[in-house]
C-alpha cells in the first residue's frame, strides 16, 4: 500500500492551520492567574472577529449558508451522502463504496466546497464503518473515500473523523429552501445516517446552542475591551449580555427533549456517531480504522461529541474558569477537533485582558455581581448538560438495551459522566467575592440535590425494568 501523505499513521494540520493556533495550550487558568489585567495585551476585538477567527455576528462559530451539494464532478459522492439513510436500511453503503472511483479533491475550489466535501466524507464514512453494526466493523476504509477525506481534512486543519464540525457547524439548511426564524422546526441538516428527523432534531439543537451563543462570543471581545480600558460601565453591560446568550444556550438545550426520544438516540444514533477508539473497537481487537492509501497502520479517531464544541472553552477561557489537570488534558485533546481558527479565538481570549481578576478587584461592585450571574449560567447549563446525559445515555443503558457501547463511554471515547460533573464543579468554585462562601455552598447543595435526583431515577428506572420483565 503505498503511502501519499506526511508521516502516516498521525494526523498533522497544515502549516496555516499550526500558525492560527500557535499557544494554544494556554488555560483559562493561566487567565485567572494574571496579576495585571488591564495591562495585558488585547488579541482580538469584534471588529475583526470574522476576519481572524471565522466568528460571525449572525452564526458564530457555524458557517453562514453552507453547501447543500458538491459541484457536478464530485457526484459520485452526493450520490452516496445524499441518500445514506435508504443505502444504510439496504445495507447497501459498502458495495456504492468500492464502485467509487477515486476522484480528484483539488477540483474543490471555494472554502464552501472544501467544507462541504468534509462533511459528505465524513458521512459516508460513518456509513460505511456502521451499516452491519459491531458485528461487521470493516478493518479498512476504501482508498476512493480514505484518500479525500485525508487529504481534505489536511487542507482545513480538521482531522478525518465525524466531529462538531462536520455534523453540526456546516451540517445546516433551510427546509423548503425559505429563509425563516432560526428554530429547529425551520431548519432541517443537509445529510442524515440512520435516525431521520430525531437525529436531525439532535444536530438541529446542538446548532442552536452555537448559534445562542453569538452574542457572547462579541461580547467577550467587548468585556475585554472594556478591562483593557478599565470601563466598569461597559464591561457589567458586556457581562450581562453573555449571561443573557448563556441562558438562552440552556433554553435550547431544554428542547433536546421535544423532538428526540433515549431510545433513539442511545439504541441508533449514538452507533452510527461513534468513533474507532470505542468499546466496539477493542471488542475485536481492532485499534482502529486502515485508511488505505494513507497508512498501513491504523488510524484511531473518536466519534463526535459536544465535547469538540468551542462554545463552553472560549467561556471559560473568557472568564478565568480553571480546570483540574485531567480535565485539561481532556479539554486540550479535543481541541484538535475544533477549526483551527476557533481554537485561535479561545486561545487570544485566554492570553488577553483577564476580566476575571479584573472583577476580583472590584468585589462587591456591579460588574462583580454580573460576573457571578454569567458563572451562575454556565453552571446552569453544564447541570441541563448532565441531567440529558443521564436521560439519554444512562438509564438507557442500566435497561440492558443494546446501544453498542459502554454506558459510561461517550462517543468521544471518555467517561464522560465523571468529566462533566469535574467542569461544572470547577464553575462552582470559580465564584468570587465575599459571598462566594456561601454561593458556592448554596450551590455545592443544589448539585448534591441534582446529582442524588439523577442517581434516583436511575434506581428507580431499573427497578421498574426488572418488574416490568
């Protein structure tokens, strides 16, 4: 098998994209731990927050208008991406794959196409590994996908796996092709696997969330700015408004509920979402997926995961939320999921005017009581984040249903339940002032209370399992 790209086997992005991401494994930590904020150097501001870091007023991080088809000559793939749920019921994706030819990914022109062929890639990727289910994982990914999508994912600086990117940031259109409010029931996602519209309801929501989180991510700049200048007035404003968009980030994600059932999303989706590092995998000695024509060796990449969102990382770098040393390597790890030019915007907001010890020197004013309403939110939404996963990943899998993996693996491959209670403590203690004594207390109860409700209905759902059989 001959080798066509750098260093086979491990995943490099390009020059471009290494120098729009250079320090950044700088923490929001290393934020918290500035002694003079207003003097450190301001890295980005919402003039050129498009410019620098693909961040738009309107979308965020998710692209404006994505393509909903690849021009004429990549056809072949449309053919296989665009009807993938009725080729995965006929089992059917695998032999559309071998008669692929090997089409030239150069002829992709515009930053549009490049990303669209990531995504189509991807899908019929995800559809090609999981079409018989665990039983039937494929040892090799055919050349005619392995090759563009290797090559594709070198040019944008994303690896070639099913990530944020691919299956929520660019994944997106209008339904009916009528430009309307943005909601989930206007929208509808340009490629589906296996779940039709409640799997299109899951991507459909985690868009949402990102693009709820668009005013936070300008007001950031403004809050730095507004430190930088020392600007009390400006910065509780700038405070209020990432408060106000990490509220309505949570009311979105309320909604994962109104168009998605567990059984779904535990017993269909999350297989067809899943990666090469999970428990499937290693059930049968497999430490990954061949890319042929790239590497000889195995290739291992997680599955997608909210995780490899940028939304929670550039707010917690933006307000000085640290983390414990596991959870930053986790946090780091994913990053290399993340477009290159949004990890550059969490790594400027981390290098820059520190707004957290800014408002430590303004304890009991104004713009410290806004700062811990912006905590308060944050940990509001990592509390809505746990208790989903608890409906839709934990008791289904204490039922005994078969959802193809371990019940505390996420498709991403981490433990995830631990994980995530670990970020939304270290939200809590992040409370500052003279009240955060009892704030943290307060909610240090409310999460004790949370997590023994979680707990309970897990009992009490198995329980009533086992009386039911």
């Amino acid at each position: 098998m001959s080798m066509i790209l750098p260093i086979p086997g491990i995943f490099h992005r390009n020059e471009v994209a290494l120098s729009m991401t250079s320090d950044t494994c700088t923490s929001a930590a290393g934020n918290a731990g500035d002694s003079s904020p207003s003097m450190r150097t301001l890295l980005c501001d919402r003039c050129t927050l498009q410019e620098q870091f693909d961040i738009t007023e309107e979308f965020g991080f998710a692209a404006g208008s994505p393509l909903a088809v690849l021009p004429e000559y990549f056809q072949p793939w449309n053919d296989i991406a665009l009807n993938m749920q009725e080729l995965i019921k006929q089992k059917k994706v695998r032999s559309e794959v071998k008669n692929l030819p090997l089409l030239d990914h150069n002829r992709l022109e515009t930053k549009a196409e490049w990303e669209a062929a990531h995504m189509f890639l991807a899908y019929i990727t995800q559809g090609y590994v999981w079409q018989d289910g665990e039983e039937g994982i494929p040892e090799v990914l055919p050349k005619a996908i392995a090759i563009p999508f290797y090559a594709v994912s070198e040019r944008l600086g994303i690896p070639p796996n099913f990530n944020q990117f691919n299956s929520v940031l660019v994944n997106w259109k209008w339904k009916d092709g009528r430009e309307q409010a943005y909601c989930q029931e206007n929208l509808e996602t340009v490629l589906t696997l296996a779940g039709g519209r409640e799997e299109q309801w899951f991507f459909l929501t985690a868009l949402m969330v990102e693009m709820e989180c668009c005013a936070a991510l300008y007001a950031i700049a403004d809050a730095q700015q507004a430190v930088y200048n020392q600007d009390d007035v400006k910065l509780e404003a700038a405070l209020t408004v990432i408060e106000g968009a990490v509220r309505k980030m949570a009311n979105q994600l309320k909604r994962m509920d109104e168009g998605l059932t567990p059984d779904m999303f535990y017993n269909v989706i999350r297989r067809f979402i899943s990666g090469w590092t999970g428990p499937a995998f290693k059930a049968r000695g497999l430490e990954g997926l061949i890319y042929e024509g790239v590497s000889d060796t195995p290739l291992a990449y997680p599955g997608g995961t909210a995780a490899e969102s940028t939304t929670l990382p550039a707010l917690d770098a933006a307000l000085g939320i640290g983390h414990n040393d596991s959870e930053e390597i986790l946090l780091k790890n994913f990053k290399k999921y993340m477009p290159p030019k949004h990890v550059a915007f969490v790594s400027a907001v981390s290098r820059g005017p520190s707004i957290r010890n800014y408002v430590k020197s303004r304890e009991g004013s104004d713009v410290h009581q806004a700062y811990d309403r912006c905590l308060e939110g944050i940990q509001h939404f990592r509390n809505m984040h746990i208790q989903l996963v608890t409906r839709f990943i934990v008791i289904p899998s204490r039922k005994g249903t078969h959802g193809g993996m371990n019940g505390t693996i996420g498709t991403g491959g981490t433990g995830f339940m631990s994980f995530l209670r670990g970020l939304r403590d270290s939200t809590v203690r992040a409370h500052i002032g003279s009240s955060s004594s009892n704030q943290k207390s307060s909610l240090a109860s409310r999460t004790a209370l949370l997590s023994a409700v979680g707990v309970g209905v897990v009992v009490l759902t198995a329980i009533l399992y086992r009386k039911m059989r």
